[in-house]
C-alpha cells in the first residue's frame, strides 16, 4: 500500500545511495527466459533545487545491474525496466541466473531535510516460455540386413530448446525405449531429419522401432515401425558335399530402385584354397538354374562360379541352394539375370 508506513526510504541528508535487495521466488520445470522486467513503486520529494534520487536493481552473483535513476517524482509513480538478456553476460538469460537473482530498490537524497526518497513496491515479472519435449517422427528402416539396419527419423519441433541427443531404439517385444536397445548421438540439434546405424541385429528376426529426440523437458519418442531382418543363408552343394561352417551374405542383392546383379560373398572355413591359405574369402557370381516355389517361399538353385579361386580337388562350386524371401522380387531377379546373361528376353515387370 501507498503509506508512510510500509515503504523503504533514505535519510534526509544522506549522500550515500542506500540499496535494499529481496531474493525472487524460486520455481521448477523447463523454461526458456524471454524477458526480465523490474517494477518500482516510488515517491520522490522536491523541493527548490533539492530533491532525491531512486533506481531499481537487480544482483546477479553479488553484482548489482541497474535501472535508469529517477527524480522530482510528487507522488507516487510505477516505473519498470525491461531486460531482454542478462545485464551479466549480455546473453540470453539462464534458468539458474533468473533463479539466483535479487532485486531492489537504490535511494538517494541531496541534503536536504524533509526532502526524502521512498519505495513502497518492488516487484518482477519474468516472461517465459515453457519447454515440452521433442515432437519426433519414425519413418521406415532402410538397408535391411542380416544384422545391420539403419533407423531413420525427424525431429519436426524441438519443444522451444534444442536436442541435446537423437537416436533411435528397438526391441523384439514392442514399444521400444531408450531402456531398450539404441543408437543416439549427442551435440545441440534443431529440427530436420537424421538416421542411426542400427547393429548388432539377429537374422530372420522381427523388430520394433521408435525415433526419439531429448531436450532438457524429457524425451519424445515417434511412433512405432516394424521390420525383418534377412535370413542368413546356408549353403550346401547338391552333392551333399557340405561346406563347413559356411556363411552368405547378399547385402546388395535387392535395391530399392530395382533390381541388381550383385557378387555373393561366399566365406568358407575350407582349406582347398589353391594358395594353401585357410579361411579364404572366395567371390562367387550368380548365375540362374530356376526350381520351383514352395508355398510362397522361394527356393532357388543358383549356380556359382569362382571368379579368382578354384579347389585343388577340382570340386567346383555347383547348383547352390539359397533361400529368397520375396518371391515377387526373386521373379524380376531371374527375368533380370536371364536378360543380363543373353539366356532370354521378355520384358520386366
């Protein structure tokens, strides 16, 4: 209230500026400062060339910032200042500066008696806006592998501060989180999209994944996709000649944009290598010898062919089986390898 008795005030013939500071109330959650505005309820005496002088204050780690300074002010008047970043650093402000700050009121007078300075009000507004968690979406996994993938996701609202980490999470069960399986990265991230090399993976195994984003308000997760990792493919010769401990990979066989004719890597833990060096790496390219299709799984004799390496026992590698799992896909891959080898014609679907 506007009384004489309920207001701060300097002596008559002081000529010393006398301060008087009150600690802003503290508050929790994530926030972003946009404005800091100081409020003075003041009432200055004059008197000829006699008056006072007030200014309002804010500390920020024991320094005192000021207001402009006011005078020759006859009645009780609200003053307020505005900073939009701190007076300490220049910069935006910080959630803990706001928090460990004081303000108050600087009075003054110019030795005269009767002639006094007083503040009834000090108050702050501090204008903020509220931080949420990241609004992230999850689009579909791509370069499906045996055990690697890569996720893929965009953050399209950083909740008002930008993602400190991104990532993507999986799990066999559903609903995966950041307690699950992941692969993030960490630095200051704004919105756009962003992929994730997802390793460790088991074969012929369905997986459930979510992007996610995380700011300092918690993570936001997009939703959920699904996907299979290939078959690892075991291989046999139709002679019943096995090739121990063997292991196919064909990472590249099938492209999002069509269809290739790639190299199968064939590595065996066979030591008919002509050069006598064990566990050799032997390229094989595909050729085609069509069976049939089995209640919509594919099989396939494939028929390979060493390109630099051969057996000492004259043993070649013949009428492999593999598995394909998209039938549709095995089609066009035939039709394609026939046209690419001169066996056929026809036109693709």
């Amino acid at each position: 209230a506007d009384n004489s008795g309920t207001y701060v005030y300097s002596y008559e013939d002081d000529s010393t500026w006398r301060e008087d500071s009150y600690g802003i109330p503290t508050y929790t959650g994530s926030k972003n400062i946009n404005n800091v505005r100081l409020y003075l309820r003041i009432y200055i005496d004059w008197w000829s060339s006699y008056h006072g002088w007030g200014k309002g204050l804010i500390r920020i780690n024991s320094r005192s910032y000021y207001t402009d300074t006011y005078s020759h002010v006859a009645g009780w008047e609200t003053h307020y200042h505005n900073w939009a970043t701190s007076p300490a650093t220049s910069s935006n402000w910080t959630k803990s500066e706001v928090r460990s700050s004081q303000i108050g009121v600087a009075l003054l007078n110019s030795y005269m008696a009767s002639v006094r300075s007083r503040c009834t009000q000090v108050y702050v507004e501090v204008d903020y806006t509220t931080i949420v968690a990241p609004t992230t979406t999850t689009q579909a996994v791509s370069d499906i592998g045996t055990t690697t993938s890569t996720g893929n996701g965009n953050m399209i609202d950083n909740g008002g501060e930008n993602a400190s980490k991104r990532g993507v999470c999986w799990n066999t069960t559903g609903n995966p989180t950041v307690a699950d399986d992941k692969s993030e990265e960490t630095d200051s991230f704004g919105v756009g999209a962003f992929t994730r090399p997802m390793t460790g993976l088991s074969p012929s195994t369905h997986y459930y994944v979510k992007a996610y984003a995380y700011n300092s308000a918690g993570y936001g997760y997009g939703s959920q996709v699904e996907f299979d990792t290939l078959t690892l493919h075991e291989v046999e010769v139709t002679d019943g000649i096995a090739l121990t401990d063997t292991l196919v990979k064909t990472p590249m066989l099938f492209k999002s944009d069509g269809i290739a004719l790639s190299d199968v890597l064939v590595k065996t833990m066979d030591k008919r290598v002509t050069d006598g060096i064990a566990f050799k790496d032997v390229l094989v390219k595909l050729q085609i010898h069509v069976r049939t299709f089995t209640d919509g799984i594919a099989f396939k004799d494939v028929l390979v062919k060493t390109i630099s390496k051969t057996l000492t026992d004259s043993i070649a590698f013949k009428d492999v089986i593999s598995y394909v799992k998209n039938p549709t896909k095995l089609a066009k891959l035939i039709r394609k390898l026939l046209q690419l080898e001169g066996i056929g014609g026809g036109k693709e679907d």
